[in-house]
C-alpha cells in the first residue's frame, strides 16, 4: 500500500546540507564523541632530526606509571611498519633511525590525557645524533648526507617539447629568473584525531578526522595485519583539511589503533596544535628556475624550468605534488619548445604532502610574475602579453594535450578585467603610502590525472526508501567545501525531488563504496558522476512505473518541477515512488565512474595529463607603506570558469576561502625553522591573516560546460588558492617597481629592498 508523503519543502538552493548542523553545535567533531570507558593515547617521539636509535632507557618505569596501560615499540607492530603512500618508506613507527623531529618512536596508553602525556614527556630515549640536511639544494649535491630515495631525490619528472635550442635562437627576449617560496601550515580549525576501538569478531573500527577514508583502511590493514573485512573507518565532521587530511591522519589512525589492539579498549587520539605543527605534513618549500624566450610582438617560443621541491624526511605525497608543479609550469600558455625538470628532494625536515593546489600555487607564483617580467622588458601591458598567448580551444598545453571546448580562460580575463577597472589605474605617489594592481591566469588540472590513474574512480549507492526519501552512499567525503551539499544536488535534480529528500550517508568503510580520495578538485566530477550514474538506474525504474500508469513508453517521460510529465497527464515525484514499490522495480542502484583517456609518457613528458582543465584569473589592488614594508590587499576580483555551478553560494564561497588562504601565502605565513626543528609551532608564533586582514573577494563564475561532467561541472576546491599570490607581488611592483622573488613577501623584505640603492638581479642558476 502506499505510504504517507511526507511534507513538502519548497527547494532552496542557498541552503548547503551541513549548515544547520554546524552552526547550532550538533555536528560531532571527533573530541565531541563520547565513551564511557575510553584510552588516551600520546606518541612519544625523537628530539634530534637525524640519528641511530639505540634504545628506550626508562620504558619498564613508563609502564608502571599512574594510569598506564600500554606502552608499544615497533617490534610490537603485529602487520608490516610500514604506512603506506605512493612509495612505502614511512614506518609506522621509527625502529633504527630517526630522520626528522617529532618522528614517532613509540605509543602510550593511559587512564586520563594528562597521564598519557606525562608518561611520554618522561620517556628518555638514547639516540646517536647524526648530521643532517635541511635544504633541498644541498641535499642535490655529490657529498650530501643521505635522507632517503635514490641518492636524495623522492621523485624526477621531466617535459621535452620541440627543440629548445631552436626555440631560444629564435626568441628576440630572454628573462631568466628564480623564485622562492616557503612552508605553509594548514591551520586547519580542528586537529589531527582518531578513536579506535575494538569490535565484534576480532575486528576494530576507527572514527576520525579525514579526508580519504580508505587511504586510512589501506594503512590499517597493512599496519595491524588484518583481513579488509576485520577494519572499520568511519569520517566524523571534520572540521577542515586542506590536503591536511589526506595522507597523515592515516599515521594518527594506525598509532590510535595499535593501542586499542594491545590494550582491548577504545583509545582516543587527539594531537594538541604544537604537536601537530611539528609532525604533520607541510606545503613544500620549493625553489623555480624559469626561462622564457618571446618574439618582440610578444609571441613565447620557448621555455626552459627547473621546480625543485623539499619534500622532507619521507617521500609521502611529493612524487604527485612534483609531477602536478611541472605540468604547470608554463602557465595557461601555449608554447611550441619546452625543456622542463621536477625534484622532490629528501631533507631531515618535516615531511610534506598535500596542500591545496598540490604542487601548483608555488610554479604560478614563479610563471606569472616572470610573465610580468617579461612583459616590462618587451616594454608590453603585461595583460596584452598573455591574451597573445592564452590557452584556447584547440591549442596544446605543455604535454602536447589539445584543449577542449571547455575552456573559459579568455573569459575569466575579460571579466575580470572589466570588474576591476585594471586599465583605468592610476598610481597614488603622494606620501609613502603606494597604490598597485596586478594579475595572475591559472589553468589547473582536474583530478588527480595520469600519475594518479589508479585513483580516478568512484563508487555511490542511492537507494530510494518508500516515502520517497533518498540515501546516497558515497566515499568522497565533507570537510567544510560543501561536497554533501553538491552530492544532494546532483541526486535530487537527476530524480526530480526536493533537496531536503535527499540525505547523504556519513562515510563509512563498511556501508560505502571507495571513491577514490576526496582531493585534487575531484569530488564533484568524479565523485558527482558516480552519483549521477546511480541516481540514473533508479530514475529508469520510476519512468518505467510512471510510463506503465499513463500509458506511454518510458522515454516518452519528461521531469519539470517534481513531477513526472508525459502527454498523457502528470505524476508527482512522490507518487511515482508508490508506483515502483507497487510494481516492485529496482529502487537501489549502484553507479560508478572512472576516468578514461589520460596519459604520460615520463621518457619525454608528454601526454593527456587531465581529462579536464579549470580556467581563472585572479586582479587584485593593494597599498604598499613604504616606511613600514606593511601591505594591505584592498581588493581581490576572481573569476573561475567552473564548466558548470552545481551550487553558487559554495562556489562563491571556495573561491573567497581560497584566495584568504593565499593571502596568507602571499604576505604572512612564515614557518621558521633551525637546524631542521620548527621554531614558531603555534598560531601566535606563525602568522595567518585574520578578517582584519583580508579583504572582500569578488568572485566571478564563469561556465564552460564540460560534456563529460555531472551538469557539465569541472572542479573548484584548489583554483582559488593557485594564483592570488603571484597577482598580489605583482601589485607590489606596481606600487613600488621592484620585484619580489619570494614568498611570503615580509614587510622587512620590502623595507630591505626600498633602501637598496638599486634592485640587484639574483644569481644565476649553476
């Protein structure tokens, strides 16, 4: 019999699904879960960046500590010590050798937080100290001490396009220049943290917060010794990620669960800021050599590159990262001769991985203010120089890809532009108080392309219950982008009912299927196909009813306003719903989406690295003290080509996000370490800007569908943060002529500079 309907709401697409949860304080970070009996964890970890392990001096008086109940090394790993990422040579827990500071050596369990802690601030470890290598440079040279890799290096990529001899002897205008940049923390709201704990039938569940649920399944597995089927991982509200979450909370995991394992008993994890400062991954310092070569009408023929990353002591993320940085070195340019080198270098440094934008934000900041530097020495408007050589459909990226029809670069330009007024500026030269404007273009590949093939799927489930209400099952998960609010779109617009019908599950390994990791921009397309595909296979079920009671043929049905439409009358979604339980079609589906048709070919760099590519431009105005160094952005334009917005306020709000953090970047966010040891672990010491400091970001979303996407949507999580940065030093100049290098821009870098007599070049590259 058919089922009441449940009250209809009018849909309202402002509303994102997390909201009311968040604001009113239901949503249950993972220090709001709450047990009854329940473990403290704490890590004890090295105090060198590099040495030899000879023992753990006080560990029988640790044991017999108030409220310990554990205490585990890593001949008690009872699976591999090994935590595994692209390469498996991060373990578990430091056996023989320590390679940074904070590396984990051994766990503790206690009664109560303040138990575990002490116990692991008493532990005395004896450790031969080493030398060690904190820069990526030296760690390239012939007598460096060895970190790790194949003579140092995590990974080496390389693009070889055309004859870059040739290209240069034809170039009427060389500028060759370098550029730096340095760490960034996430600063993520919540910190890193796990609960473990053991459940039925020898198994164990861990809850936590997470980006890639089954990145942290893989690693438990692996870690524990168990079959797949005996680990559990369950994503609560997390409470920001950033990358921050992709590869380490697979670390915090394995540690919370050898604990529950030993002691039988649910064990909570969770990392205070300093220690997760010190230990968890970082954005890679990274040093760019670029050479361009133009005609005098402005045409780029040729370019040569050189992206040097830190990865830091273990590989992790960094092959990725360099791999994604040399892709897009040369900007959203076409460009006939390139010669281009990627290095992932070890270092007895913090390990570093994923940080939005993945490689990118550090190789624009170093393109696009060479193109400004490039256009200064052709006597050219900088914006003139990239319209003469803009990525367009049809033309061919650095890898030889031909670009798609989904390409709104030009777009993002003019509109930008046009928002801006960027023509109609006119220096402020009265008092020390200078007025600039600059501008970056950004092409960014969706997913995580080639290299990451193995990855570029997804699964959902949706499954339509008898009121007509809707679960959808997937594993790309919510960590403040709006991922739950796009997922319910997509289903509840395929099916035709109201938004507030739809209810994405929490993600768990045991209900979910993998869709790969929530990363790279790639939740929406990958992630968002899946559930479309699902979403398709029930709709096929409901027109069958729907054509089965009006009498016509199920393609003879059309869906407008949540209700079933053919010539023959109407339906409403809901009654639809009644007749396909009455009838006993398939109400559950599972879809699935895998990305075809990319390529690379690593002898000579060459191939479809990204089944797809997002288009932006960045304007921006700042005020340059020139007594105090002090810079203030008063204004930052965006415009992002989307290829379709499935949510506006989201996409606004990712692409304002965004830009915040790569005003950070740009101009505060400095991570100083000596000796390779962090020495400002703490938001007071490591500056990120407040609302004080940021300014209205304007975005503009442009759409340039992309046929193969949910709707025709790309992606947008990282594009926001890749180019503010090299549009604010451009703004700098033009405030102030001289050229910044390096990031973050301090106001003593730029004090330093204005009382140079002269803007000295940088040393060439040996």
């Amino acid at each position: 019999m058919p089922v009441a309907t449940p009250k209809k709401v009018k849909k309202d697409s402002n509303i994102r699904v997390d909201a009311q949860r968040k604001v009113s304080g239901k949503a249950k970070f993972i220090e709001d879960v709450e047990y009854k009996n329940i473990l403290h964890g704490a890590t004890i970890r090295s105090p060198v960046t590099h040495g030899r392990i000879r023992g753990f001096k006080n560990r029988d008086e640790i044991k017999n500590m108030p409220g310990v109940k554990a205490v585990i090394t890593a001949d008690e790993i009872p699976g591999d010590n090994i935590v595994p990422f692209v390469k498996e040579d991060y373990p578990c827990l430091a056996e023989k050798e320590v390679k940074f500071y904070g590396q984990a050596v051994a766990l503790v369990a206690a009664e109560t937080p303040e138990e575990a802690k002490a116990a692991a601030e008493t532990a005395e470890l004896i450790i031969d100290e080493y030398p060690g290598i904190y820069d990526s440079i030296e760690s390239m040279t012939p007598d460096a001490v060895y970190v790790g890799g194949d003579d140092n290096v995590h990974s080496y990529f390389k693009i070889r396009k055309g004859n870059i001899d040739e290209g240069f002897k034809g170039a009427d205008v060389i500028v060759e220049r370098v550029y730096n940049s340095g760490h960034q923390v996430h600063c993520y709201l919540e910190n890193q943290g796990m609960i473990a704990e053991p459940i039925q039938n020898g198994a164990i569940s861990v809850k936590g917060s997470m980006q890639c649920p089954f990145y942290v399944h893989n690693a438990l597995v692996k870690v524990l010794g168990f079959k797949y089927s005996k680990v559990r991982v369950v994503q609560a509200d997390t409470g920001g990620g950033f990358g921050g979450k992709e590869d380490m909370p697979s670390i915090v995991a394995a540690h919370a669960a050898l604990l529950a394992n030993k002691t039988g008993m649910p064990v909570s994890l969770i990392y205070d800021r300093e220690e997760d400062f010190h230990t968890m991954s970082k954005r890679h310092p990274s040093r760019t050599r670029i050479k361009y070569g133009a005609t005098t009408e402005g045409k780029l023929v040729a370019c040569e590159a050189e992206y040097i990353v830190n990865g830091g002591a273990f590989c992790t993320l960094s092959p990725i990262v360099a791999w994604r940085g040399i892709i897009h070195i040369t900007g959203p340019y076409e460009i006939e001769n390139i010669k281009a080198d990627s290095y992932a270098m070890a270092t007895n440094t913090v390990p570093c991985g994923a940080f939005r934008g993945f490689g990118q934000p550090q190789v624009n900041f170093a393109n696009e203010i060479l193109i400004d530097e490039l256009a200064e020495k052709l006597n050219m408007d900088p914006v003139e120089l990239r319209k003469k050589n803009l990525l367009k459909p049809g033309s061919k990226t650095a890898t030889n890809q031909v670009v798609g029809s989904s390409c709104g670069m030009a777009e993002t330009l003019d509109k930008t532009l046009d928002k801006i007024k960027f023509k109609e500026h006119k220096g402020n030269d009265k008092g020390p108080v200078k007025k600039g404007m600059g501008i970056s273009t950004v092409f960014y590949g969706v997913g995580l392309g080639a290299e990451g093939k193995y990855f570029a799927k997804a699964g959902a489930q949706v499954h339509i219950k008898e009121d007509g209400t809707v679960f959808v099952a997937i594993g790309n998960v919510e960590m403040g982008q709006g991922a739950e609010t796009v997922f319910n779109r997509i289903c509840a617009d395929t099916l035709g009912c109201s938004y507030d019908m739809v209810e994405i599950l929490e993600p768990d390994t045991t209900r979910v299927p993998d869709s790969g990791p929530t990363v790279a921009s790639r939740a929406t397309l990958v992630g968002g196909n899946a559930v479309k595909d699902a979403a398709l296979k029930v709709r096929d079920s409901l027109f069958k009813a729907a054509a089965q009671k009006m009498g016509v043929k199920p393609f003879d049905i059309k869906i407008k306003d949540g209700k079933y439409i053919s010539d023959e009358g109407e339906i409403d979604y809901v009654d639809v719903v009644d007749l396909a339980y009455l009838s006993r079609e398939r109400v559950a589906a599972q879809g699935w989406y895998k990305v075809e048709n990319v390529s690379f070919d690593e002898k000579t760099g060459l191939g479809d690295a990204y089944p797809v590519y997002s288009y932006s431009t960045n304007a921006c105005e700042v005020e340059v003290d020139t007594e105090t160094g002090v810079v203030k952005v008063n204004r930052l334009v965006a415009a992002h080509d989307v290829g379709k917005t499935i949510h506006p306020p989201s996409a606004e709000g990712q692409i304002q996000g965004g830009a915040a953090q790569a005003i950070g970047y740009a101009l505060y966010e400095n991570l100083v370490l000596e000796e390779g040891k962090i020495v400002n672990p703490s938001l007071s010491g490591y500056t990120i800007p407040t609302t004080m400091d940021l300014c209205d970001v304007e975005p503009i979303l442009v759409e340039s569908a992309y046929d193969e996407g949910p709707f025709g949507a790309k992606g947008l999580g990282e594009p926001p943060m890749v180019g503010p940065a090299a549009a604010i030093l451009n703004a700098i100049h033009d405030a102030t002529g001289i050229w910044f290098r390096k990031i973050p821009c301090l106001p003593e870098d730029i004090v330093k500079e204005l009382n140079k007599d002269i803007n000295k070049e940088p040393k060439e590259l040996k």
